[in-house]
C-alpha cells in the first residue's frame, strides 16, 4: 500500500486538469483493502480511480482516492473453445487486450486502444465498434467499503447496458479483479460500419483478430485526438435515445439526421451530430474547447479548469435542448 498526501491529480486525469487531492492510497494487493477500515473516517469523501480517463476534475478532492495498482494475470481454466482469465484492477485496459491477442485469445479487439484501467471497464461497460466489455465479463470481483467484505458479482447481476451496470449505483463496491472468458477460435465480428468500410477497402475478406485490431487503432486514431497530447475524455456526452414520435418530428426538419434503433421502439441519435449541427465544432470558451474534427470530444486547450470545461458542457447542453428538444447527459464523471 502507497500512501501520498496533498498531491496533484494533474497526471491522474486524461483531461491533464490541475487540481489536488488530500490522500491518494494505492492498492497493489486485495488484502490490503482490509487496511482501509482504520483509515477511512466517518463522512469521509471517496473516489475509485482508475487511469481518470471518464473523469472532469472541477476542484480540488478533498478527501480520500483509493487506486488499484494490481496488474497480475491469471488463466482460471481452459477449454478447447474458451479460456477464463483473471485481470487485476490496475492493468492498463489496452496491455490487457494486446496481451490476450498475442495469446490467441480472442474476442477483445474492436475493444482497442480504449483508454483506462481493468477495474473501471464494467463501471461504464465500456463500449466501441459493435462490442462491449459485458460480452465477455464473466465475474467481477469487488470490496464492499462499507462493509469491509470482499464479493463477486456475476455478470448477469451487474445490470450492463449502455454504458451502464450496477458499478454506477453501488459506489462502495471498489472493484480488484475482473474475470474475462476469451475466445480461442478466431471468430471477428467486422458489423459496425466503419469496420466494413475499412476492410472493403483494404480489400481483406476474412480478417484476423490482429488485423481486426489494427483497423480498430487505425480509425481511432485518425478520428481521435490523442488524450496524452491534447486533454480529453473521450466522447462528453451519451448518445441520447429519443421517443420515436418526437424523432419523426424531428426528421421533418432535418431529413439527415443519422439515427439508429433501439430498444423498445426508442431511437439512438449520435449525439456528436447534435452538437455539429448546432455550430458547436471547433469554438473555445478560453482554454476549453470543442474538437475541431470530433465535435462529441471537449478539450483541454493547455490549461484550462476543470469547471471552465464543465461550463462549456452546460453551455452545449442548454443550446442542444433549445435547438432539438433533447436533453444531452454527460458520460463523464463530473466531480
Ligand atoms: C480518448 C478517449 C477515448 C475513449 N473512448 C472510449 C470508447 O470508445 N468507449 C468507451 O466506453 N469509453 C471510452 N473512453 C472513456 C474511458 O476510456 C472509459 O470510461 C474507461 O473505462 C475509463 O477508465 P479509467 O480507468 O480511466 O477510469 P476513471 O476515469 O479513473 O474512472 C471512471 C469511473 O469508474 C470508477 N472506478 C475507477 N476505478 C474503479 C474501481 N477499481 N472500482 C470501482 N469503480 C472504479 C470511477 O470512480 C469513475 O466513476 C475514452 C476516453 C478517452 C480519453
């Protein structure tokens, strides 16, 4: 267990935001989580983090952040078909895929390059290119704070959906490890559009995982700002899921609106297309700013404030509702 005090988050958020935290305990082993109970006070504020790449600093945490630095992997069991893999908390999310690839273990490719730690991939389900982390989670291990007891929740108990579970509830359940069943026999699933589009141009039939993989980098990174570079979190917003009557109404004064169904006779509007369309593309507010090529990504121009990123998100929001009639929720954790 390493304990630091007053110590800057700056390079504990992809949004590169400068803002303290009073203590910061980082978890390399699950036993140690028992330790916590003599360190946590009453009232005391606390916050899981991960790699802080689905997080908006806006002020300085004056309270307790608990890290998990565990990044042991572990083959569970084997099968000719499939294999069970145990993943520590703090295992970078993308070694854990290019890892398992190079085992032969598939099934987490068009998961690549995703940002973030094992531990906070089933938080929001992480999600891309036609796949989500739910599709492969088996069992997700946790501690539960308050009760200092450690349990496991199967997947079909953690409520997944659209980058959403259970984790987003439960917040006193610090998840250590997660277990994946991966595949053996390369089976790629190439549905999603962009993948289509860039393997029938590459003029590849069958692709393999690896190569499924290289597409998913490739895209990412040629629609993507590289948050090492440029501040971000990613895509703001959630995709919102409008009632079909008020999409028909809409489609009246737009004919292009892109749109996807969804359950429930729901349908999905990218919300990046909203924010385009409203003019939003490229404008700053200071040192915050939105994408000039990716209008669902806010930046962090060099050094701007958590909360002056967070005001532009409002701004957005405000001008979406006014000009669509649809409520924009944030994907990030605004804290
Ligand atoms: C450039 C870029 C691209 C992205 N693309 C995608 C994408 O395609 N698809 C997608 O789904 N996401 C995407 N994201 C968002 C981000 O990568 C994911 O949300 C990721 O899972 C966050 O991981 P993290 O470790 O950084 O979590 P953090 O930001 O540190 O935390 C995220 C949430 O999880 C909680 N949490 C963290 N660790 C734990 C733990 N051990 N136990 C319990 N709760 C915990 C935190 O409290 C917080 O609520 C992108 C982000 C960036 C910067």
């Amino acid at each position: 267990m390493k304990i630091q005090h007053h110590i800057s988050l700056k390079d504990y958020n992809s949004f590169g935001v400068d803002v303290n935290a009073r203590e910061l305990i980082e978890i390399e082993k699950p036993e140690e989580l028992l330790e916590l109970k003599d360190k946590i006070g009453e009232n005391e504020q606390l916050l899981f983090l991960g790699e802080g790449s689905n997080i908006l600093f806006t002020k300085n945490f004056n309270g307790l952040i608990i890290k998990s630095t565990d990044e042991h992997i572990e083959v569970l069991e084997e099968n000719e078909d499939t294999i069970l893999i145990a993943a520590g908390a703090g295992l970078n999310w993308d070694n854990f895929v290019e890892f398992c690839l190079n085992q032969g273990w598939h099934g987490l490719e068009n998961l690549s390059l995703i940002p973030g730690s094992i531990g906070s991939s089933p938080v929001q389900n992480i999600g891309a290119y036609g796949i989500e982390a739910c599709d492969f989670i088996e069992e997700v291990f946790a501690y539960d704070i308050t009760k200092s007891e450690f349990i496991s929740i199967f997947k079909r108990e953690c409520e997944f959906g659209y980058r959403n579970s259970i984790f987003k509830k439960r917040k006193e359940l610090f998840i250590y490890k997660v277990n994946f069943r991966l595949k053996k026999k390369p089976e790629v699933n190439i549905s999603y559009t962009a993948l289509k589009k860039y393997f029938n141009e590459s003029g590849i039939y069958n692709p393999s995982p690896a190569e499924v993989r290289k597409a998913v980098i490739e895209i990412r990174r040629s629609k993507l700002p590289d948050h090492t570079k440029i501040g971000n979190a990613g895509s703001f917003f959630k995709n919102p899921v409008i009632e079909h009557d008020k999409f028909l109404e809409l489609l009246l004064k737009h004919p292009d609106i892109p749109h996807y169904e969804a359950e429930n006779n729901m349908v999905k509007i990218p919300a990046g297309w909203l924010i385009e369309k409203a003019g939003w593309k490229g404008k700053t507010r200071g040192e915050a700013g939105v994408h000039k090529d990716q209008a669902l990504v806010l930046i962090n121009l060099g050094g701007a404030k958590g909360s002056e990123i967070a005001d532009l998100s409002e701004e957005i929001r405000l001008d979406i509702n006014k000009n669509f009639g649809i409520l924009l929720y944030p994907e990030v954790n605004i804290l």
